[in-house]
C-alpha cells in the first residue's frame, strides 16, 4: 500500500504476539493495495520480525505481510485499536 510505513499499535501488536506463542491458528484480512477489496489468508504465525524499520509476521507456511497492511486478525480489527 504506502512505502512509508506506519507503525501498528502495540496492543494490537500484543494480540499477533499472543497468537505466535500459542500457535494458534488464525484468518488475516488485509489489504496490499489502495481502493482494493480485502484479501483474507488462513494460517499460523510463525514469526513477528523487523527488516529495514519495517515490522512483518510471517506464517507457517511461508507467506509474510507487513503489518501495516492488515486490517483485522480473526474478529479482532486493527482500527478498533489505539
């Protein structure tokens, strides 16, 4: 979506955190490009990680997404968040 990255907020963060720990799996609903539909990607984090000022997860099976493009993590949505 931006190339400026906009950090996600901490309690948020602490949800993908607490997901990562369990292995619990979850559904992703994010959005990589402007004025798009939502995607949506089920599977279990594997790993929350920084590279170049930029924070991504990246589940099980391979796939990553920065963080600034989700918008919810199974019923929990992003924007509910401060």
């Amino acid at each position: 979506m931006s190339t400026t990255y906009k950090p996600i907020s901490c309690s948020f963060y602490d949800e993908l955190e607490a997901r990562a720990t369990t292995g619990q799996p979850c559904t992703l609903t994010y959005r990589t490009e402007p004025d798009t539909p939502p995607s949506t990607y089920h599977g279990t984090i594997q790993d929350l990680y920084i590279q170049d000022k930029v924070e991504y997860l990246r589940l099980a099976d391979g796939f990553e997404l920065r963080l600034d493009n989700l918008l919810a993590v199974d019923d929990k949505e992003l924007r509910n968040y401060c």
